[in-house]
C-alpha cells in the first residue's frame, strides 16, 4: 500500500489543493454547488476500473503461469541430458554438464530481454566468453542459445551418446521452452488497447475533479479529506492496473524473474553436481 502511495501522491497532491479551492470558493460565495450524480458515476468508474485491473492480472498470472512451465522444462531438459548422455568419455560429460549450464545462461538472458535491460553479463557465469558471444550477438539472444543447445543435442546423437528417440525427446522439450519464450514475447510486445489504457485515467482524473463540488454541499469544510481519500482510492485502483498490464517490467511490481532464474540455477547445479548458490530472499520486502 506504501508503493501505491508514493506512486500516486503527486496527483494525489494537486487533487488536495483542488479540493481545498472548490471548499473555500463555496464557502466564501453564495454559488450553489449542483447536486452531481456521483452514486452513479462513481459506481460505473468502480466496475470500468475493475474490469481493467482484473484483465491486468490476467496478464501477470499468464506471465508467471509461463515462468512455471520455463522452470519445470529446464529440469526436465537437465534430467535428460543427464540421464541419456553418458559419463564416458569426459567429452560426453562435458556436453552433459555444458546443456545443463547453457539452460541457466538461457533463462537469464531471456530475463534480461524481457526486462530490457540490454547487456546480460550474469550469463558469463554459466558459459564461457567465446561460446556466450555468437548467441548474445543476435537480436533475441536468448533463442540464439536454444539454437546453441540443440546443436549440441545433435551432436550427441551423431556421436552415438543418444539415440534419435533421445533426441526427440529433447527436442520435444526444447519446443516447450521457445513456446513458453514466445508466450512471454506476445505478453511484452503486446500491450492493452489504447482505450484500456486511455479511458480509464481520463474519466478517473475527470471524476476526482468533479467529487469535491459533490461533495461540499453535504460535508463543508471536512470536504478536502472526504474528497482526497475518496480520490485516493480510485487513483490506486488504476495504478495497480498499471503495475500488472507488464509482468516482465523491471519495476518492484513485476514477476520475480531473478528468484526464479535462481531457482532454475540451484536445481540444474544440484542436479550435475555442481555447488548451487542459495535462493535469492526480499530486498526491502520486494523479491526481484
């Protein structure tokens, strides 16, 4: 709630001094303020930004339904590779351990993109300079490394290490994890209608405008408070609309796209035996 706060205090602010013109102009004149139906605008503006907020969310759980799958598929992908591929020769475990590694260096990259962050230097933890250049190189970076992968998965099969039924169970899950990228990319390149977007601020300013001469008939010079709090209220509904329509922002209100590539890298350390960091925890209450 102190986020919303913050977010909104600076109309929240020009709302109060508003409120206090409209109070001390009608108290000092003999203007008659009109009787406004604000039972009607205020309940219609309430379903309108709900309806709004609720199609928010629906787009943030979609993007942490996606995320869900991403994890569940990088295991997978890692029990495979380890389960198929075989210890001998020590180029054999390298690939293992190498599909393993560039899944954590994946799922970071695709992080950075979503967020547009640009550079991603945390996937140079997981692979090396030369093998993260020729991905990171390209405009979706992250699909540069599933290209990357599935190279490798080839390669075991030409080696002999898997067999083309292997294969094609790898590859399955490879395609589970560019559909749930591609989901991610439609939720971020495609925002609300302009009429979501545009409707909802301006008919909410217009009715914060129109409360205090609604409401200085009935409560005088208390109206400043009545009306701020009251504005209050429906400036947080439509910034919480405006917190969810992007889950993949970098902003306190996003998905927490860094616990969950941490999740993914612990999981896919443990499983080749590789030292895993601990989870990531709250930073000011918020979990990036």
């Amino acid at each position: 709630m102190s986020t919303i706060v913050v977010e909104v205090w600076k109309p929240l602010a020009l709302l109060f001094v508003w409120d206090i013109a409209v109070t001390a102009f009608y108290m000092m004149t003999t203007f008659k303020a009109p009787s406004l139906p604000l039972t009607i605008f205020g309940t219609v503006l309430a379903l309108f930004l709900g309806f709004r907020d609720n199609s928010a969310y629906q787009r943030w759980w979609e993007g942490r339904q996606l995320w869900g799958l991403m994890i569940n598929a990088s295991r997978n992908l890692a029990r495979a590779a380890i389960a198929f591929i075989p210890d001998e020769p020590a180029r054999a475990r390298d690939l293992k351990r190498s599909i393993a590694l560039r899944q954590v260096a994946y799922v970071n990259a695709l992080r950075a993109q979503l967020r547009k962050l640009g550079d991603c230097p945390e996937v140079y933890d997981f692979v090396s300079k030369e093998e993260g250049a020729e991905p990171m190189s390209r405009v979706n970076g992250a699909n540069g490394f599933l290209d990357g992968t599935s190279k490798r998965i080839e390669e075991a099969r030409q080696q002999g290490w898997i067999d083309t039924i292997q294969q094609t169970q790898m590859e399955r899950i490879l395609v589970d994890i560019a559909n749930a990228q591609g989901g991610m990319e439609r939720l971020k390149n495609t925002p609300l209608p302009v009429q979501y977007r545009f409707f909802p601020s301006f008919f909410t300013r217009l009715f914060c405008l129109l409360l205090p001469i609604g409401l200085v008939e009935t409560l005088g010079w208390a109206t400043p408070i009545g009306s701020t709090l009251a504005g209050l209220m429906f400036l947080a509904a439509l910034q919480i609309g405006d917190d969810l329509v992007d889950p993949f922002s970098n902003t306190p209100h996003d998905l927490p796209m860094n616990a969950m590539c941490r999740t993914i890298e612990i999981d896919l350390k443990q499983a080749i035996g590789d030292e895993a960091p601990k989870p990531l925890t709250p930073v000011k209450g918020v979990l990036w």
